[in-house]
C-alpha cells in the first residue's frame, strides 16, 4: 500500500492526477468517527512528516496525524483505505 504521505503529495504536485475532487476521511478522537473533508481543506506543510492541518467549518484549524487518516476518495471512489485498529 502507498504510504499516505506520498499519495498526499502526489495529489498536490502531479497534475494530471491531482485535476480531481479529493476527500479524504480522518478518525477524529472527539467525534468518535471519521470526519470526511475535502482536500482544499487540508494543509500540507513543507518539511511536516508526521501531520498536516484541517481547516473545519468552524474556521479552526486542527492538526491531524497521518496515522488518523482512513481513506481517500477521488471523484467519489474510494482509491485507498486502512482498516481501523484493532
């Protein structure tokens, strides 16, 4: 499986595949759920190797771990996914 991060900036620098409507869904510990965004909501700091920033409806900005991530979905079809932890 690709390693979230690099699917993270394939979305941003190659342009052929990143022309697309991306959502990416995190596990929020407050919610007890996936949260689903889309990805113009997502902030991908240079040099950030652990986490990136969700902007929420409320203007707020979160940090969320790559490991919080669950699934990606491009065009409405879910193109990568990790299982919850046991």
């Amino acid at each position: 499986m690709t390693p979230i991060h690099e699917l993270l900036n394939r979305i941003v620098w190659d342009l052929e595949f990143g022309n697309a409507h991306f959502v990416i869904g995190y596990y929020d510990r407050v919610f007890d759920r996936v949260v689903r965004v889309t990805f113009e909501r997502v902030n991908l700091e240079r040099g950030q190797h652990f986490s990136f920033e969700v902007v929420g409806n409320d203007g707020v900005a979160r940090m969320v771990p790559f490991h919080r991530v669950r699934e990606v979905a491009r065009n409405g079809e879910i193109i990568w996914r990790r299982e919850a932890p046991a």
